[in-house]
C-alpha cells in the first residue's frame, strides 16, 4: 500500500474511529478522491469529516464536530483516523 495506506480502506477506518469516540455516522458519500461522512455527537450535535486523497497518493482528513467546531474533538478523530489507516494498510490484502 502506497504510504503505508489504501483508499479503499477510508470508509472502515471512518466508521471504527467513530465508534471507539461514540460518534454515529451517516450519509457517506464516496467519490473517487473524496469521502464525505456525516456525524453525529453522543448529545446529538452534527458534524462531518471529509476525506481527500492528494495528488501524491496521501489521504487526509479533516473532522468538523459540534455545533461550533470543537478542536479537540476534531484533531482526536483525525490522529486516531491517521493511525487506524496504517493498521488498516499493515493488513495484507489480495491484489
């Protein structure tokens, strides 16, 4: 996997981090280069995290949690994304 990551991994790797911080998902929508996957906070608050993947073959997300954004939240989900994409990616997969 180049950088120790696959895209096709995105969708579980949101979705796990969001269960270990007790945040609901919903609405994924998934392009080729962009995921997009609502939120929802324990107490009900919106938020959403959208990942892009760069022209260099990175993937990088960006979480927007709570009504008015807190940081956080947002840099744990992000960190904790980034290190469940390289367990993610250490996992064999058939080519």
């Amino acid at each position: 996997a180049e950088h120790g990551v696959r895209w096709s991994d995105v969708e579980t790797a949101v979705r796990n981090v969001a269960d270990e911080q007790f945040l609901g998902v919903y609405g994924v929508d998934s392009k080729p280069d962009v995921l997009t996957a609502g939120l929802q906070t324990e107490d009900g608050q919106p938020g959403s995290v959208t990942v892009r993947r760069q022209a260099d073959g990175r993937i990088v997300a960006h979480a927007d949690i709570g009504i008015f954004s807190n940081f956080t939240k947002e840099q744990a989900f992000e960190s904790a994304f980034d290190a469940e994409m390289r367990r993610l990616g250490a996992i064999p997969r058939p080519q």
